[in-house]
C-alpha cells in the first residue's frame, strides 16, 4: 500500500516537471504553488460562492419545490384512497345489511305462502269433505224417497191384491172410489204400525 502511494506521488511530481517545462521546482516555487496568491484564491472562492448561489437558486430549490409538490401529491393520493376505501367498506357494510334484510324479507314472504297455500289447501278439502256430505245427504234422501216409493208402490200392489181377492170372495165389485180408500186406510195402518 505504501509502495502505491509512493508511485503515485512519484508520477504525480514526475508529470508536474513534464508539464513545467522538465525544470526541477525550487522550494519558493513549490511554495507558490502550495500556496497562491491569496487575490486569487479570493477571486477562486468568490466564484465558487457565486456558483452556490446560482446552484441553490436555479437548480436546488426549484428541485425542492418538486419534491415538495409531488411529496403532497402523493400524500393526496394516499388520503384519497384511504377515504375511497373507508366509503367502499361502507357501502359493502349497507349491501350486506340490504343482503340480510332482502333474505329476511325473502324467508317471510315464503313463510307467509306457504301458509297461505296451507290455509288454501284446507279451505279445498273441507269445501270438498262439505261438498261430499251434501252428495251424502242428497243420496240418502233420494234412496229414502225410492224406498218410500217402492214401499208406497209395494203397499199399493198389496191392497190391489187383497182387493181383488177379497172382491172375488164377496163376489162383488168395489167401485174405484172404495178401491182408494181402502189402499190410503191400509197405508196408513201400515205407517202407524212402523
């Protein structure tokens, strides 16, 4: 490493006799050199100060201002999309709610149909079960009123029959008019005796 640093200031001092001229530096021109003169190393640091000066004006606060302007932007955009994301959970919360009442809503009004179809169903089959005993009732009466009939009918051949054998036994005829009394008198023996 030092060996390095020596070659290095040895080229340095070697290219320094190259450019000067090959002439050896004497210890005031070494000193010259170490140290200018000091108007123009003042010159030297005033336009190095001069160039801060244009630097901070034309380069670094224009870059700042930038900086600072799309710093802000994105701090906007970040509050913009946390609000959007705070709405968009909001929403999603009222859809589900709606979701729930909906279905809620839903099951009610299936609930509610079915039982109306259940009272429905009901209301068929007893008007049927009604419907059913009066075609009952109605085929009562009417077997009641054939078997009154055929008992009527049956009681009428009978006193016919009596009457007619009775008739040739006395040996005489019955006029029609004794015939319908004596059948309406033996009917209503007969109903009395039931």
């Amino acid at each position: 490493m030092k060996r390095s640093k020596i070659a290095i200031i040895a080229t340095f001092m070697g290219s320094s006799l190259v450019l000067t001229g090959c002439e050896p530096l004497t210890s005031d021109d070494f000193m010259q050199k170490l140290f200018p003169n000091p108007w123009d190393a003042l010159a030297v640091f005033l336009a190095f100060v001069l160039l801060l000066i244009a630097v901070f004006f034309f380069a670094y606060k224009p870059v700042k201002n930038l900086l600072k302007k799309r710093g802000d932007y994105v701090e906007n955009k970040i509050k913009d999309a946390e609000t959007r994301e705070l709405e968009s959970q909001k929403l999603l919360d009222e859809a589900n709610e709606e979701v729930k009442v909906k279905k809620i809503e839903a099951m009610d009004i299936v609930e509610k149909a079915k039982g109306e179809a259940l009272q429905e169903r009901n209301a068929i089959l007893e008007k049927a079960k009604e419907e059913k005993q009066a075609e009952l009732e109605k085929a009562k009466e009417e077997i009641a009123q054939e078997i009154e009939a055929s008992k009527d009918e049956i009681h009428r051949e009978i006193v016919s029959v009596a009457i007619g054998v009775s008739s040739k036994v006395l040996e005489r005829e019955v006029s029609e008019k004794d015939n319908e009394k004596l059948i309406d008198s033996f009917i209503d023996d007969l109903k009395e005796s039931k």
